[in-house]
C-alpha cells in the first residue's frame, strides 16, 4: 500500500508532500533502469530493505554508485538514471526552498546536483530514526512516525525563502523580482541560491520544464506549438531544446512512454549488437 499526500499543516511553508510505500512483493520485483528528471526541488527519501540502488553514468554503465539507504537529494537541472532491483519499502519527502536551511542547518547550493547520505549530515541522529520507521507497524505508521519528526526539527518562522521564490513566480523578470524584494541584485541572487541550489533563472527554467511535463502528462494534452505558446517559450522548437536537455528525450517522445509518474521515467538499456 503506498501513501502520497500534503503534510501536516505546520510543515507545508517547508514541505510539498510527504509519502510512504511499501516493498514490492518478491514475484513481481524485476530490474530496470529509471531516467529521474528535475523538479528545481529537494527529496529526502529513506529506504528501509536492502533493496539495492544504484546511480549510472549511461544506460551501460555496469556496476555504477551505490546510493545510500537515507539521502538527501539537491536540486538539479539535469536527469540522472538510476537501477534498481525492486521497490523499496520507503518513506520520504519533497522539500520546498529553504527546507534544507530548517531541516538541517544546510544551504541548499551545498547540495545541488548531488545525492549525500542523511547519516553524513545528522550522524546518528539519521540510523535512530530509520530503525524507528523500520519498527512501524504498516506505511500509514511509518508516515505518521517521519511526519512527527519533521515536526520537531520545524523552526519558529519560515524565513525569507517562500518570499523570494513567489516574487520570482510572479514577476515578469528575475529583475523585477529583484525590485520587489527591496534587496539588491547580488544579494538576492545569494539568498536564493542558498534557499534552493539553483540560481533564479535556472530555478525559472526548471519551473517552466516541469509545467511542460505537467501539461504534457495530461490525457488532453496541447499541440507542442500551443504549450509553447503558453509556457512563454520562442516557439515549438525552443520547448523541444529545453525540454530534450532536461530530459534526455523530446516532448513526442515523452508522449508516447506515458510514464505512470511522469518525473520517473522507465529505460531499457541499450543493445548492442
């Protein structure tokens, strides 16, 4: 049984979503490769089986890195790939900016592009609270458990990491943002950073990407030219660019695989003959 939902009021300055899901049953685990997309946003994910996981350079790469049972992922602007052999009994959280600020006393720039082991970053603050989602009795538990202890690591005050990125969803430009802010140029561009690992234009750009993919997910989805149109890029052929590069493959394509979670799409390695 899986579990995917808003967080605890008090956590949502913080927090988009909180889930849990439970292993795949042993006869219809199978091996596969998935091509992981950026979201401009961190994850926590804590996996409590020894089902392994691994990060890939390629398709081919045939041993790659071995990713920690507890991670905190950073931001991104790139897809990465990543093997698994089944479904890990899991539990997790998709971050907000400035999360990484509260929940570990972190800039998120410290992070970006990288997976780092949670045990490396809270000691073992991170094994004690693995075993104690490892003693829950079912996901609903485990979530109730991993909520309680976001919770207890939630600051007084949200700080100014919410304020920046809505000024820049609703500004017309990165300057006008800036303007809104009261802050200058250099000093805004900094905070942002730390509040998200991304600096605003690539954070606007990655945003952009995942209303495509959004868009694109849905059973209407619009002609390429329409939701280009609409998203605010040149033209058809600009999406396509933007879209390939943070995705590794072009809208049309991404159409056709119907991924049943459109940011995890599914890989075959390649033949070769």
């Amino acid at each position: 049984m899986n579990r995917r939902r808003a967080p605890h009021p008090l956590l949502r300055p913080f927090v988009r979503e909180v889930w849990s899901c439970a292993a795949e049953p042993a006869g219809e685990a199978q091996a596969r490769i998935e091509r992981l997309l950026p979201s401009g946003l961190m994850h926590l994910v804590l996996r409590l089986d020894d089902a392994p996981v691994r990060l890939l350079r390629s398709p081919d790469d045939p041993l790659g890195e071995p990713l920690a049972p507890a991670v905190l992922g950073g931001a991104r602007t790139a897809p990465y790939l990543k093997r698994l052999h089944a479904r890990s009994a899991s539990v997790g959280a998709t971050l907000l900016p400035g999360a990484a600020q509260w929940l570990l006393g972190l800039d998120a720039d410290a992070i970006a592009g990288r997976h780092v082991p949670l045990e490396a970053l809270l000691g073992a603050e991170a094994q004690r609270l693995r075993e104690r989602l490892l003693e829950a009795p079912d996901t609903d538990a485990r979530l109730a458990r991993f909520e309680a202890w976001l919770l207890a690591r939630r600051p007084p005050a949200p700080g100014q990491a919410g304020a920046l990125t809505r000024l820049l969803r609703q500004s017309p430009s990165v300057g006008a943002a800036v303007r809104a802010s009261g802050l200058g140029r250099r000093r805004f561009e900094r905070a942002f950073l730390q509040a998200t690992g991304l600096s605003p234009k690539a954070w606007q750009r990655v945003r952009r990407f995942q209303r495509a993919v959004g868009a694109l997910a849905a059973t209407d989805a619009p002609a390429p030219a329409e939701l280009a149109a609409a998203l605010g890029y040149s033209d058809q052929s600009h999406l396509i660019r933007e879209f390939r590069a943070m995705a590794g493959l072009t809208p049309g394509r991404f159409r056709a695989l119907a991924p049943e979670e459109p940011n995890h799409l599914p890989l075959e390695p390649s033949r070769r003959g």
